[in-house]
C-alpha cells in the first residue's frame, strides 16, 4: 500500500514540474517578445499576442495598430498643448497611435525681426503670409513626401468622407493660415488641398487645424474604447443621434423613459432608432432622406417605424 501511494505522489510531482517547465518557457518567450518590441519604437504596433510554449507567437484578432504622424506648420504653435495633450488625444499620443509635431512657421523667416508677413500685392486689407518662411517650414518636416492639407475657408467643407479617407495616412501635414491668408505660390508649388470646416471666418487655421486632428484621431483603431464607436457616432451611422440619459432615474421632475431601464434590449435599439429618425428628420432632412432611400437595410420592426415617422409632418 505505502509503495502505491508513493507512486501516485511520484506521478503527481511529475506532472507538476513539466508543467512548471511549460510555464517557464512560455514566459522566457513572453519576456523576449517584449524586449524585441521595446527595441523597435515607431513601428507598427500590433495588437496583443499570446505565445504558444514553444515560444511561438500567436496572433489574436485584434486590428493592427499603426502610428500617425501629424505636422502642424504654424505662426502659434503655443495654441495647441491644452488640446492635444488632454482627454482622448492625450491618451492616443501617450499609446503611441499619434504623433503630433508643431513647427512654428516664423522660425524660417530670413528677416531678423521674424517677419513672416507682408502687404498684399494690389492693395486690400490685411496682411499675407510669405511664402519663404512657408516653403522653409514644409521642406523641414520633408512635406514633399506626405499629403498636406491647408486650413482655409474657401477650400472643400470638412466631411466624414474626407475625414476617413485622411485617416488611412501615414502621415499628414497641416498648414495654418493666419491673417488674410497666404501666398498663392506656396499652395500651387507644393500642391495642398485646401480644407474648411464652415462657411464662416475665423482668425486663423489653429482652430479649424484642432477641429481636423480631432476627428481623424478618433477613426485611428485602438483611439476609442471600442473600434465601432466612431462609426456608430452621429453622422457616420447616417443619422443624428438619439437622446442621452444617465443617473438619477429622475430629476427635477423629469424621468428617464422607461424602456432605457426595461433591460429588453431589442426595444431599447428600436427606441434609439425611432429617436434618431425623428431628430433627423426634423433637424437634418437632408440626412434623413438620403438614409431611408435603401430599404433593403431595415428590418420588420425598423421597417415599420419609418413609414409611421414618413406620415408626421414637419
């Protein structure tokens, strides 16, 4: 009985240090994996990776992450810190899927009071920026090679469509305006696309140029929490969105409606859905049309919903 024990105690202790070796040598890789990627900055960065006990890698099927690289060419480059370096943007540079460098423009001017600008050719009002100092800033973070966009409020208005299309890049250069503008020569020498966020003018393109990073920043995978959050944001899902709510349940008076506690999460989404439709009907008919042409893309219960908001009259 006693040689039959130790026997069973034999085998338990066996099969406990193999698999302690296991252990160990899925940790040597995991340590080695890590070492590897701190030796590279700057490349790709992928998602999470498990490591078989052979020490081969596994990839999970989380998107690859890249980095974006931004440019900013601007006369204030002093206007940015509070915004960038705060909230979502903050957390996506400290990540590592954004990189923003500021050049200040008025470092290239040759004039030795900085001079970056000058009166206009034909008279006007206002001052225009030169392009020296301009061309000096672009050749710097080598421009000739990326996309580079120019805050301005005659270009092409801002929309999700170019928004996405700018977060595809690798790298981007956004140039600020300031004044009554710039050269006409820097735009046509360098061949920029000319962005605007609005029918309306403001002192500079700092502000618009914030407007711009935001946005893109937030379609980068690993930016949000969730990597459909963006699309599902109003506008990219084609609608406004729908009314929000959060504790308390009730509030000077006024209460939460109550299918948003139910728990039946079907009727929570057609309750979204019907709301967004109704908003956007109401406040972006434009949207609302072009949303509800495809049928197709509803189902019974969305279906049905859309025909009684086709009937309300706004």
């Amino acid at each position: 009985m006693g040689s039959w024990n130790t026997c069973i105690v034999c085998k338990w202790v066996r099969k406990k240090a193999e698999k302690n070796a296991q252990c160990a040598v899925q940790q040597d890789a995991e340590q080695e994996k890590a070492r590897l990627a701190d030796e590279q900055p700057g490349e790709w960065q992928c998602g999470e990776d498990t490591t078989d006990a052979a020490g081969q890698a596994v990839q999970t099927d989380e998107k690859k992450r890249k980095t974006m690289n931004i440019d900013v060419l601007t006369l204030f480059p002093e206007m940015f810190p509070s915004v960038v370096e705060s909230s979502i943007l903050g957390r996506a540079a400290s990540n590592g899927i954004l990189k923003l460098h500021f050049t200040d423009i008025r470092t290239f001017s040759k004039d030795k009071h900085n001079k970056a600008d000058d009166y206009p050719f034909g008279g006007g009002g206002g001052m225009v920026m030169m392009p020296d100092p301009i061309f000096g800033a672009l050749e710097s973070v080598n421009a000739a090679q990326k996309k580079i966009v120019y805050m301005s409020p005659r270009g092409k208005i801002l929309d999700a469509k170019k928004i996405q299309e700018l977060a595809e890049l690798d790298s981007l250069v956004i140039l600020c305006g300031h004044y009554e503008g710039i050269d006409q020569r820097v735009l046509d020498y360098w061949d920029i696309e000319e962005i605007s966020i609005g029918d309306y003018v403001l002192t500079g393109g700092e502000l618009p140029a914030m407007v711009l990073i935001d946005s893109v920043a937030r379609m980068l995978p690993g930016v949000l929490g969730n990597e459909n959050s963006a699309l599902d944001e109003s506008i990219y899902s084609g609608l406004l969105e729908h009314p929000q709510y959060t504790k308390p349940r009730e509030y000077c008076g006024m209460q939460v409606p109550e299918v948003l506690v139910s728990g039946n999460h079907k009727l929570i989404a057609l309750w979204k859905f019907r709301e967004a439709l109704l908003l956007t009907k109401e406040r972006r008919p434009d949207l609302y049309d072009q949303f509800i042409q495809d049928k197709s893309r509803f189902s019974k219960e969305e279906a049905k919903i859309v025909e009684e908001i086709e009937k309300i009259k706004t």
